[in-house]
C-alpha cells in the first residue's frame, strides 16, 4: 500500500444536461430524421448508455446539404470577412464559458481523462476558432493568391467527417477555417462520440449563427460515404483511417470535388544517447499514451539509440508505473478508456500477434475497472521492423521500442514506413536536430517536445498520411479557390 | 565513484558535465503538469499532518533574539495547542549564536536542532571560518548542519574547490555534535544564483558525491528560492544517486514555500518523481515559516468542517 493514495476527486457530472435522444441539427435547428434509424452511444468507461441518437439516412443528407446549399447561396454567402469573423469569435467565446460542460462531456462519451479534455481539447477547440476568426477579413492577405491575382474565395458546401479520438477539437480544426473563408458545412461526428458535436450545434444556436451555416449529422460509415458522395458537396474534409480515406479519394476520383485527408499514422520518436533523458522519457509518454494512443501522430516507435536502450527503457518502466489509469471524469487520471469495444478487439489483436512475432510485452501493474473498455499503458521490446506491430498503427496505449546505431540508421528506420505523419527528436545538438528535421518525411516533426498542437501550425501527413494541411495560413488553402469562377 | 586515480577539477569537471542535460521547458512543463494533481479528504489529511511533521521551522533574521527562539521552539513542539492530536515538527533552524537556546528549548523532545553556517548566506568567507563556524554549532548541540556551497567557485567552474569544502565540512560533521552522534549535513545549492538547470544538476551531484546527507534548495535570502521544477530535479538526483550508488539523500525544499496547496504539490512530486521512501521527515523537509500556520488552518478546516481564522493560530 502506498503512503500516498490520492482519495477520488471526480469532477461533477452535473454540468452537463444530456438528452434522453437527439435529433439532426439541419438548417439551424434539431429536426427528427425522415427516413434514418437510430443508435445508442455509451461512455466506453462504465457502458452506460449515455443517450439515443439518430443515424442519418440518404434524405437526411440531402436535406442537410441543401441547407447547407442554402445558406451559402443566401446570408452567408453575403457576409462580409469581418461579419463573419464576428460569429467566430462568438462561438470561441461561448465555447470558453461552456468549457467545463464540453470537457465533462466529452470524458463521458470518449472515455479520455478529463484532464486532457479540460486542458488540452476543448482549450485549443475555442483557440482554433479564435485564430480563425482573425482570418476572416484578412484573407486577401494571406497570401493565397499567388499566380492568379484573384481574391480567395469560398468553395460552397463542405462535406466533414471526423473521427472518435479528438471529437470537438477535430471538429473545430474542420468548421473553424471552412466558415472563416465563407464555406458552409456539413459535419458527420463519429458514431462513437456524437454529443459534444451535437452540444456545439447548441452553441451555434446561442451564437444566432444563420440557420444552415453549420448542420450535423449523425450516424456511422453509411452516413459518412452519402455525406462524400452527395453531388453538391463541393469539397471533403476528413480525418481517419487511412483505409477510410483511400475510399474516399477512390469515390470522388473524377468529380470536381476537392478533398483533404488526415489518415493515420506510426511515428517514430527517436530519442539520442545526448538527449535530456527525463524530460525524453516524459515525450515518450506523451508520444503514445496521452489519450490512450489514440492519436494518428502518436509517437508509437521509440527509436531509442542502442547505447542508452537499456536506462531509457529502464526510466520509461519507472515511469508506467506512476501513470494512473481509471475513471475518466477523476482529475488525477492520466490514462482513460479505450473508445470502443472494437477499438479494444484490435489493440488486443496486434499486441497478441507482437507476442507471437517474438516481440517482448512489459504492461504497467495497474488494476483495470471491471466494466468498460481497458487497456494497460504497455510497452514491447525486441521489436524488429519486420514485426506487425512496428509496422501497423495500433491506434492505442502500446509502444514498440526498437533500437539505432547512427543518424542515418534512424532516419532511415523512421522512414521505412507507409505512413509519415509525424516524427519527434530527442537530442541536446542543434544541428542534429535541423540535419533530421531535412531528412524525415514527416508532415510535423517536434524536437524536445512531441503532440504539441497549436492553431497557428500547420499539420498534415506525407504518403499514406494524407494530404492537404490544417491549421495555420496553408490550412487556409483548402478552402478557397482563386482560380477563375466556376 | 568517479573511478579516477587522483581527483582533479578536470575530472571532475568531466564527469559532471557528462551528466544528462535538463530540458528546461519539458521540466517546467512536468512540474506543472504534477501540480495539477488533486488532493483532497482524506489524502489531504495525511499530506497536512505529513507535511508539518516534515517542517524546519526557520527564523533567520538579525533582528532574532533569545525570546523569539524560545516562543518557536514552543511553537515547533506544539504547533496547535487546540489539538494534541498534531504532529511536531522535524527541526529549528536558527543562526549559529542561538543554537544553545533552541537546544534548551527543545531538550527531551525529539526535534532537531539545525544550524546554518559556513558564512550563510553568502559563504563569503576563508575555510577556516567556515570550519569554525561549524564545529561552533555543533558544539552548542546542533545536530544538522546547512552549509552553503561557494557559488562564485561553482560558476567560476572551479568545482573541486566546492568538492574539498563539502568534503572538510563533512568531516567536522562525522565528528558529531555535543551529543556524540555525527551531524546531517544539509548542503544548500542556492539555485536561485545557479539559474539553470544543468547548473542544478550538477551542483546537485556535486554535493551528493563529497558527501551531503541533504541537498537544499536555497537559503531563503535570493529570490528565487524553492521552485517545483527545481526540487524535482533534485529529487531526480537523489534517486538516480540512490540507483547508482545504493544510499538515500535527503532533499529540503526551502523558502518561499508558504501555502498548503504550495506544499501539496511539493508532496505529489516527490511522491511522483522519487517516491514512497522519500515521503518521510528523515528523506524530505520543508525549510519554511509561514507554511506551519497555512498548514494548521486547513488542519483545523478539514477537522471541523470551517474555516476559523488567521487569530486561530498562534503568531509563533
């Protein structure tokens, strides 16, 4: 028994009014699905049906995507930048004031620590519309209209869809830059996490957004590939799967349709024997286990140099141990819920094929809930490239440690993958740092740090990763044209 | 422990600076990550009683008398007449000259006397001095000693200066006070003048290889004193030490350290960072004054419910 337990401190559920069921928010208000079913979510820490929400059918898309169509050919499309801008601002703020609720819900229907929805998502949700709102009368200046000369200007209808690992914020990082540039939106929250997008459809109402601007609809893959495939979407946003996103960019092949995909990722975290060796053991945490490892940059390789594996994984080991897994809503979680059922079926699966592959599996001592979907922060060694789990994303808390002799050696084993998403550099010399930033092929690579995310940086993969960026002034690209009009 | 025939500053120089660095915003960013740890009911409780018990009630002022060593050490034995129930404190801490009176004060209890020396604050003076100063305390029946490393020698990169002063007063020390057994020594980096945190590091190991029973944040006297991301670091010496060479260090976290929520977070780190068997007065101290009151109020809060008040508590 420890000396010091900490006694639960659970943040209250009271903050957040949840509805029995939920309708599709279209055309500025929640309407009843005409031709949808519906499904349940559950918050994937107890299996708690948290509410019933409505799978959105072919008519519901259309109708969806007609408002959207609506808005942007009526008040929206009229809007002035600074207009515009001003609605931004306003939602930012709005989402600042209801922080607590959305960081309370979004615990409940993700299953991530409310620590990391409180300090991290819902603060850099509002931060991203506030950035964006800046953008929205200075576009013209944002030097986007380079060999054309002609204004930016707005796409039409966005067709979104996004994923269960970061629900809000993914969603912010999508409507946040399409409405600043004048787009209207159709959004598909994952089937596992719809309420804090349905709660955001709330906000949009309490910021008297014009009704259409903004639409969400609910449901799984179905809903997903009508909302992509609608002959009026003019461009597609999505974050997911890799797998997810090579269909998407199959199914609007040859259509006018515009697209930016975030698919996944199998970053290498490459740590040298000169690195700061605590604070590179703290970015190794970060790197897979903040947010269960359910981040498509996640640091998921540790490429640690041969001549300090032994103490890094040593200190990395230590570390596990002190990292507390459990109730998502105690403020003193570090490790929350795996997402789903199917999310846990997978992760075990791979890990099961690692054991077999002959990698060695270290999981932290930590006593799992009974109810739930749970993973022990876990850790293989021995892993070879050839293995599976060095290979496929696992999408959850499991890191594979392999090992390096050189610069070149590690460069190259940070590449030798599909993915290029992300890499992270662990090192006290400055100019191995610029030397290995030019040779990863990775969209953002961190030094001394890893998952930092901020609005003013662009993020986006290389090869499988995707392709498009968002965030900063290139986010900014994807939608608008300054080509002739069309 | 250097595995050198004979130490030279270039060795030594050497083997220090061949410790890993300290990424300064990564271990800004851990502190302040343990700090947002919550402790509440009954965690709080042990962390109160844990943290008075783990106290060097301080008063180091040229204005101190006679009179007011005698009303702290009163003080220290029972810091809240109200409640029995309430632990003592670890230690007084007190100039030199006035060593004899805390002792006077304290006798049959079990709380230490400590006294710093060496020329605190500054340590601007001969060795001589400075072992005078010592055996001086220890004399008078201190049984802890908080010496100040020379931090001109230190950042003038003359290390094996500040090794041999450790080491000599290490030895006056091993001695042993009036009493017959040999003094802790506690050696105070003042990492306030030391600035970086490769430079804590450093000093760290320094004091911990000639000899340190204790390694300390700061004198009080420099602002800043005691910071979070600062006594981790040395708690992370101190246990990579305990990893390398099998024998605890103590750590005291000293000044500027004056609310329980302040010390709360203290606990969480050495909780976190370097453990269980640090959570201990013989391992951890709080080098504070105004601490003791903030810390009987929230005692007396989480007792009866209520806030009751600053003339709830004696002044010292």
């Amino acid at each position: 028994m420890a000396k010091f337990e900490y006694a639960p401190a659970p943040e209250s559920r009271a903050v957040v009014n949840i509805r029995p069921s939920y309708g599709l928010f279209i055309g500025g208000e929640f309407v009843q699905s005409t031709d949808g079913s519906t499904f349940k979510t559950i918050s994937p820490s107890s299996e708690e049906v948290l509410a019933e929400v409505t799978e959105a059918g072919e008519a519901d898309v259309n109708r969806a995507v007609l408002a959207a169509r609506k808005a942007f050919d009526g008040p929206w499309g009229r809007l002035s930048g600074a207009e515009r801008g001003k609605y931004l601002f306003r939602i930012a703020r709005l989402l600042q004031e209801r922080a607590r609720e959305f960081a309370v819900l979004e615990s409940l229907d993700n299953g991530k620590p409310i620590k990391e929805s409180r300090d991290v998502d819902i603060p850099l949700a509002a931060a991203h519309f506030f950035y964006h709102a800046g953008w929205a009368d200075k576009l013209e200046h944002a030097g986007l209209s380079a060999g054309t000369g002609q204004p930016p200007r707005p796409l039409g209808v966005v067709g979104q869809v996004i994923p269960w690992n970061f629900p809000l914020l993914m969603l912010s990082w999508k409507i946040a830059p399409a409405l600043a540039t004048g787009n209207t939106v159709v959004l598909k929250p994952a089937e596992t996490t719809p309420l804090t997008a349905l709660l955001f459809a709330e906000v949009c109402q309490q910021a008297d957004l014009p009704a259409g601007v903004v639409n969400i609809v609910t449901g799984a893959g179905e809903t997903g590939r009508r909302l992509v495939e609608h002959p009026r979407v003019d461009k597609v946003a999505f974050t997911g799967s890799t797998e997810v996103g090579k269909a998407i960019a199959r199914s609007i092949a040859g259509t006018r349709k515009r697209a930016t995909l975030e698919l996944g990722g199998k970053a290498a975290n490459i740590v040298f024997d000169d690195a700061a060796i605590d604070q590179a053991v703290e970015g190794i945490v970060n790197g897979i286990f903040f947010n269960q490892g359910h981040v498509c940059c996640a640091g998921s390789r540790l490429l640690v140099q041969e001549n300090v594996a032994q103490d890094v994984i040593m200190r990395l080991k230590r570390r596990l141990q002190t990292l507390r897994v459990g109730d998502p809503l105690d403020k003193n979680t570090d490790v929350g819920a795996i997402n789903s059922a199917a999310q846990l079926a997978r992760i075990r699966e791979l890990t099961e094929v690692a054991e077999s592959e002959g990698a060695t599996r270290w999981s932290a001592p930590c006593v799992l809930p009974d109810r739930g979907f749970w993973f022990a922060p876990t850790v293989f060694t021995g892993v070879s490239p050839a293995h599976r789990i060095a290979q496929e994303e696992v999408f959850g808390p499991v890191l594979s440690v392999l090992t390096f002799r050189t610069p070149a050696e590690a460069v190259a084993k940070a590449n030798n993958t599909p993915y290029g998403l992300s890499a992270g550099i662990w090192t006290e010399k400055g100019s191995r740092i610029l030397w290995m930033a030019d040779h990863l092929r990775a969209g953002v690579v961190w030094a001394n740090t890893f998952n930092r995310f901020d609005p003013t940086s662009p993020f986006g993969g290389y090869k499988e990763s995707g392709y498009g960026r968002e965030g900063g002034r290139h986010g900014l690209e994807a939608y608008v044209t300054t080509g002739a009009t069309r | 422990m250097l595995g050198v025939g004979a130490l030279t500053n270039t060795s030594l120089t050497t083997w220090l600076h061949g410790l890993p660095g300290v990424d300064q915003v990564g271990a800004d960013a851990r502190a302040a990550g343990l700090g947002t740890r919550s402790v509440k009911t009954t965690s709080k409780a042990w962390a109160v009683d844990t943290a008075i018990a783990m106290i060097d009630l301080t008063t180091l002022e040229g204005a101190d008398t006679e009179g007011k060593v005698r009303s702290l050490c009163a003080k220290a034995t029972t810091p809240d007449p109200g409640d029995p129930a309430t632990p003592h404190v670890a230690a007084v801490c007190v100039y030199n000259d006035l060593v004899p009176v805390a002792v006077d004060a304290l006798k049959g209890g079990n709380i230490h006397v400590a006294a710093v020396t060496t020329a605190f604050p500054s340590g601007r003076a001969s060795m001589a001095v400075k072992l005078t100063d010592t055996r001086d305390a220890l004399r008078a029946g201190a049984d802890e000693i908080d010496m100040v490393i020379d931090r001109g020698a230190f950042l003038s990169g003359r290390y094996l200066q500040v090794f041999n002063e450790i080491a000599a007063i290490k030895e006056v020390c091993a001695e042993g006070s009036a009493n017959g057994s040999p003094a802790r020594l506690k050696v105070i980096l003042e990492t306030g003048e030391l600035v970086t945190y490769d430079n804590v590091r450093r000093a760290a190991w320094l004091a911990m290889l000639a000899g340190a029973s204790f390694i300390k944040t700061s004198t009080g006297k420099i602002s800043p004193a005691a910071t979070l991301p600062v006594t981790m670091i040395m708690l992370e010496a101190v246990r990579d030490w305990r990893d390398l060479t099998g024998t605890q260090i103590g750590v005291k976290a000293a000044g500027g350290i004056r609310t329980t929520k302040d010390a709360m977070k203290y606990l969480v780190v050495v909780n976190e960072i370097a453990g269980d068997d640090w959570l201990d007065p013989a391992w951890f101290r709080f080098g504070a004054s105004g601490l003791l009151n903030d810390l009987l109020l929230q005692r007396q809060k989480l007792a009866s419910g209520h806030y009751s008040g600053a003339d709830y508590v004696t002044i010292d």
